[in-house]
C-alpha cells in the first residue's frame, strides 16, 4: 500500500497547488455531476482492474510456456552432454586402437629390417637353408617359403597402416562431432540463461500487476470517501502505472517467440509451391474489409507502444464470424496461445528472414507450436476473443520484435485473393 499511500499525498499535494484546486469558499459542487463523476471514475478503474488481471493471466500462461521450455532446454543439454561423453569413450578408445596399432607396426617393421639384415650380413645362412634341399621341388619350396613370408610381412605391415589410416580418420571425425556437441551444449546453455532471466522479469511482472490489482480494488473501495478530484487524479496515476506493466507483460510474450526462434533456427523455408510470385504476403482474409489501420490511435482500448498513449500494433481485418485465417506466408508455428484480453486467442508464425506475423482474436486456432505450415494454409477461424469489441482479425508483423506496417508485403488495394 506505500505506493498508493504515496500517489494519495502526491495527488492532495498537486490539487492543493494548483490554480483551479478547491478552497474553503469554493461553491460546493453538483451532487448529481459528483456522482456521475464517481461513476465514470469507477468504470475507468473497473477496466484497468480487468486489463490488469487479463495481463496477469497471459503471464501465468507465459510463465508455464517458459517453464516448459526450459525443461525441453534442459534436456537438449543433457542429451548433447551425453553425446559428449559417448564421443569422449570412443576417442579414448580410438586413441588405445591407434597405440596398438602403431606398436604392432614397428615390430613388422623390426621383423622385416631384421630378415633384410640376415640376408645382407649373412647370406651364408640363407644359402645354407637353400643347400640342404633335398630334391628340386623341395629347393623351389624353401625358395617359394622365403618369397612368401617376405611377401607377408610386407603385406601386415601396409593392411596395418591402412588399418591406421582409417582409425586416425574415424577419430577426426568423431572429435568434430564432439567439438559440434560441445558449441551445441553451450549454445543451449546460452538459451537456458536467457530463458531463466525472462522468467525472472515475468515473475518481477507478475508481482508488480499483483500490487496493482490490489491498489485498484483499494482505491474502487474508498472511492465512496474520496472527493472526485483526488480520486481521478489517482486513478490517472495507476492507470499509467499499469499501462505500463501491461505493456512489458505483452512483449514477453515476443521475448518468449524471439528465444523460441533461437532455439528452432527457422533458416530460409524454400517456398511452396503454390506461393506467390511477386508479393512476399498474400491477405489472410482476402474478403475483408480493413476497420482499422496500423499506427498511433485514439481508441483506449489499445495499448501503449513507445512514445503513444495508444498504438495498434498491426492492421484488423472484418469477414463474417468463423472465416478462414490463413497463414500470409510460408513458415513454421512458433507459438498458439490463448488470453481473455489482448490478443485473446492468437498463432504466431515464424517466417524466413526473421519476419514473424501474429493471428489474433480467433474463435479457434487450427495449428501447433513446430507445425510447418505454407502460404494460404487455414491456421484458425476469425474471432472476438481477447481485447475486442467485434469479430475481426488482427494481423500483425514484427520483424526484430518491432512491430511493422504489413501493407507494404500485401498485395495493393483492397484486400482481395490476388495470389500471382
């Protein structure tokens, strides 16, 4: 409550300063326009309640999605360290074969240094093993005996190099299997820290919208006490506050798309074959009607982004109730979700070329998370889930977690089922 205590005096401060703020012969105002002024007040901070607890929820849900993901991490980890380890046995095990080898090398070559030895230095010897021959064949036989175990010797000592050869070969390869483990492992370790920092500030998140919720209830429970001066003025003061949590909330959700993309490199998708030729996007609804387009806004019902008050994020587009959503481009399914404001329920769709495009407000979405989906696939029906206040889709693009006009990619004109 310090922070609320603390908004009440700076709030008595700033009306007891100001030029118009009220004094002892102030004409006492309207009971009629007093209490419509309540009323409003009151509806104000009965939305900022609901934002508040509908961002509360899209956290837990992204909290579990982290929690989820970090286990998957943390067995890629573990399968790469085992795959380390089985590499590092057979290594060892490489580098043992490659001794005996070698060892078993020089004693062939030791043998036939030896036998070339005997017949430089003591021919007699040999002549000797000729002479005692008993008939032709067996002098051909003595002969043909020495020609072979030459021959033999020779040959163990090439199959041995050969041998070694191969098992020296066999070893490089399995030390760049290992090397690719080990950048493998500390990638994902990369990952798991980046994951744990995310969660880390969703629970920060998570906490802050708590103190929120109960300042607002607070605040709807006093308002009955409270002049409608010193009650807006706090409620201006927290709906600023909890826009701007709101907002942080909302972007974990593309911080948890952007550490999805690092660990499932989308890369370059090869396009499909029906995909179109000039136009990088296709309209998801080619039949819609734009209600409204990308940029600043005054509608209060969009959040805050960068130096705006309000901002859609992306352009919304009007079909009947339960219309096909397709997919604008070729890509991979990078995230389905589901939350009783904001985008309600949305797929995002992880594009070549770091581009990724979101789905929102659908009545149901037809994909999941890893699913390859190409370009004019359903993906989900249209909708009014979420922060809406009709069926309608909002399509949003971020390329680098900003978000972009998607015009530019479409087709000119009017939506339409211009595909070429």
């Amino acid at each position: 409550m310090k922070g609320l205590l603390a908004g009440l005096c700076l709030a008595v401060v700033l009306l007891a300063a100001g030029p118009t703020g009220a004094s002892a012969s102030s004409p006492s105002t309207d009971p009629a326009q007093e209490k419509a002024v309540i009323d409003q007040i009151r509806a104000q901070l009965g939305s900022n309640l609901a934002d508040a607890m509908a961002a509360q929820q899209q956290l837990k849900q992204s909290l579990i999605d982290n929690t989820a993901q970090q286990h998957d991490v943390q067995g890629k980890i573990a399968d790469a360290q085992q795959q380390i380890d089985d590499l590092d046995t057979q290594i060892a095990a490489a580098q043992l074969q490659e001794a005996i080898l070698g060892m078993r090398i020089d004693d062939e070559r030791a043998q036939l240094s030896e036998l070339a030895r005997a017949m430089y230095t003591a021919p007699t010897s040999i002549l000797v093993i000729l002479g005692q021959a008993q008939s032709l064949s067996d002098l051909l036989t003595r002969i043909s005996d020495l020609n072979v175990a030459g021959s033999h010797a020779a040959e163990v000592k090439q199959q041995l190099a050969s041998d070694l050869t191969d098992q020296q070969t066999e070893r490089v390869l399995e030390q760049a299997d290992r090397d690719t483990q080990v950048t493998l492992r500390n990638q994902l370790a990369t990952e798991l820290a980046q994951l744990r920092k995310l969660h880390q500030q969703q629970v920060k998140s998570m906490a802050q919208l708590q103190a929120k919720i109960a300042e607002t209830q607070w605040e709807l429970a006093l308002l009955r006490s409270q002049s409608a001066k010193l009650a807006q003025a706090v409620t201006d003061m927290l709906q600023q506050q909890e826009d701007a949590i709101i907002a942080a909330a909302m972007q974990s959700v593309w911080t948890q798309v952007q550490l999805w993309a690092q660990a499932n490199n989308v890369g370059q998708i090869a396009a499909s074959a029906g995909h179109s030729t000039k136009y990088r996007f296709i309209w998801p609804e080619p039949k819609a009607v734009i209600s409204q387009g990308f940029g600043p806004s005054k509608l209060v019902l969009e959040p805050p982004y960068g130096s705006y008050p309000h901002f859609h994020t992306g352009i919304d587009l009007v079909e009947p109730f339960g219309s096909p959503v397709f997919a604008a481009d070729d890509g991979v399914v990078a995230l389905v979700g589901v939350s009783s404001q904001g985008y309600g329920r949305y797929v995002v769709i992880a594009h070549s070329g770091g581009l990724d495009t979101l789905y929102g407000h659908l009545s149901a979405s037809l994909v999941k998370v890893g699913q390859l989906v190409v370009q004019g696939q359903t993906i989900g029906l249209e909708g009014s889930t979420g922060n809406s206040t009709g069926p309608h889709l909002h399509f949003e693009l971020r390329i680098k977690q900003q978000p972009i006009d998607p015009t530019p990619y479409l087709p000119p004109g009017a939506p339409s089922a211009y595909h070429a």
